[in-house]
C-alpha cells in the first residue's frame, strides 16, 4: 500500500500511529530497565570495591546495612532488601506502583551484584582516595538510578511522605536522618571512619547532582519587556535558543505586556543579561535552574 492509499484510509493510519506510540513506549521502558540496571552495577563497584572494605558507610539505608553487614558478617545485599522493605511498601501506598517497582528491581539488582563483587579485593586502603573514588563511583550509579525514577534508599521516601505533613523540606529530613546515620558509624567502626563517611557523602550527594541536572546545568529565563521583537531577535541570533512569547498583563496598572520564555545554559547568562539590557535597560528578568529539558532547543550557535 502505497503512502497516498494510507492517507486516504484514516483507520490504517490511526492504527500506524497506534503502532508508533507503543513501539515508542516499549522502547522508553527497556531503555529505563537498562539505565536502572546499569546504575546498580555502578553504585556495587563504588560500594564493595572501595568503601565497604574500608568501613566507609554512605548515608541511608545502604550506610545502615553496611554497619549491620560489618556487625553480623552477613552479606550487604540482605540487608539492603530487608531493611528497604518497610520503605517500599509506604512508596507503593504513597508515591505509586511505578516508583515501586523502579525502586523494587533497583534494589533487587544492587544487591544481586554486591554479592558478585563482594569478594573482589579492594583498589586501595587509602582511606582519603576511598572516599573520594568511591563516593564519585557510588554517586554515578545512583545518580543514574534516581534519574529514571528508581531510588535505594528509603529514608527519601519518608522524606517525602513527611514533606506532605510537616513544615521539614526533603532535603531537611534526609540530612537529619543521614546525619544520626552517618555518626552511628563512630560507634560501629572509629571517629575517623565516621569523618571519611562524611566526606565520602558529601561526593556522592554532588555527584549525583551532576548526573541528574548535567555538567552544563541550563536556567529558564522570563524577560518582562516592553521591546520583544528586538530582544527576541537578539536571543536567536546571538545565542541560537528559541524564545516563546506569552502574554500578560500587569498587576497594578493592567497595562498589557509581553513576556520572553527562554531556555540556556550556564555559560549563556551573562551573555543573554547582556543583550536585555542593550536592548532594553526598564526589563524584568527572572532567572531559575532548571533539571531536565526534552526537545524543543534550537541548534547551539557561536556566542557573539
């Protein structure tokens, strides 16, 4: 059949573009599987070749289970799923069955590969390079984890659940809970072991960092200008972003106004502040991180 039959024939493109969408969605949801399993191999190199020989915890569940692990002389990965349990099922309640099950395969995974490379011998006994290497290894793999929608650690959960029903933001809850954990490793192993778990945290938190908002970390920008036409002229073809135009009106007087939606980089800021001004000193510019952005770029140009 030929294109033009398929156009007339409104029930077979409908179900082409049916086809296309699951195909499409299959697809997402393999690549998603595939990163998720990927990160847990990741976060067990980090964990059992670096940190765990040398009695370096990470914060969470994960730092919990690597006390008990050293207390018990039983396997890391046990102790992952166990203490991770109660956790799941208050996500699956709360959150959703796909954060549980992201979550349930992630964990399942990280401590399938644990017991894999458990007993391969440690890189160094540097305490100082263990921390750092194994919290940017560690970091790398969790990063990926979180990145499509899986989680190991069940303290983010309850961070979360009680975001809802307290005053405490996530990030409050989980650096409190962290740090109670991360200084019980004075108790399990030595003072100075609990400070390399500190430092060996503070790399894993920004590594993860990196990995979810990305090295060159981009800013939505909304301009209130009374000049759009040239400054948006100026963004396109000085930096090569598209500009969307929104409408608005202004609060107290009412007055009519437009407004420039727009999306750079890091790099891009001082540039883009550059060109409002010239263009037009009265704007309003706001300025905010933004984490993840999926289409709808221009091509990146040279600035000038």
């Amino acid at each position: 059949m030929t294109e033009n039959e398929m156009i007339l024939d409104p029930e077979l493109a409908a179900e082409q573009k049916r086809k296309a969408k699951h195909r499409k969605k299959v697809q997402a949801y393999i690549k998603k599987y595939v990163s998720l399993f990927i990160g847990s191999i990741i976060t067990a190199v980090g964990l059992e070749i670096f940190l765990v020989p040398n009695n370096i915890i990470d914060g969470g569940v994960v730092g919990i289970s690597i006390m008990a692990s050293a207390l018990t002389g039983q396997p890391l990965g046990i102790f992952i799923i166990l203490f991770n349990l109660p956790f799941l099922y208050l996500g699956y309640k709360q959150i959703g069955k796909r954060f549980a099950f992201s979550t349930t395969f992630a964990i399942i995974s990280l401590s399938a590969w644990t017991a894999y490379f458990g007993p391969v011998e440690k890189l160094t006994g540097d305490l100082f390079l263990a921390a750092i290497f194994g919290g940017i290894i560690t970091g790398l793999g969790v990063g990926l984890i979180i990145r499509n929608g899986g989680s190991l650690d069940g303290t983010e959960i309850v961070a979360i659940i009680l975001d809802k029903k307290s005053s405490f933001s996530i990030g409050e809850v989980v650096m409190f809970i962290n740090l109670f954990i991360l200084s019980s490793a004075s108790l399990v192993f030595s003072w100075d072991k609990a400070m390399y778990s500190l430092v060996a945290y503070f790399v894993i938190s920004k590594m993860i960092d990196i990995v979810i908002k990305g090295l060159d970390e981009s800013y939505a920008v909304m301009i209130v200008t009374e000049n759009h036409e040239e400054i948006t002229a100026a963004i396109m073809a000085r930096l090569g972003r598209g500009v969307t135009l929104l409408h608005g009106e202004g609060g107290y007087t009412g007055d009519p106004k437009k407004v420039l939606y727009s999306v750079v980089t890091r790099l891009e800021v001082d540039k883009l502040k550059e060109i409002v001004m010239e263009k037009d000193e009265a704007s309003f510019v706001t300025i905010n991180p933004v984490h993840d952005i999926v289409g709808g770029m221009f091509k990146k140009k040279a600035i000038h």
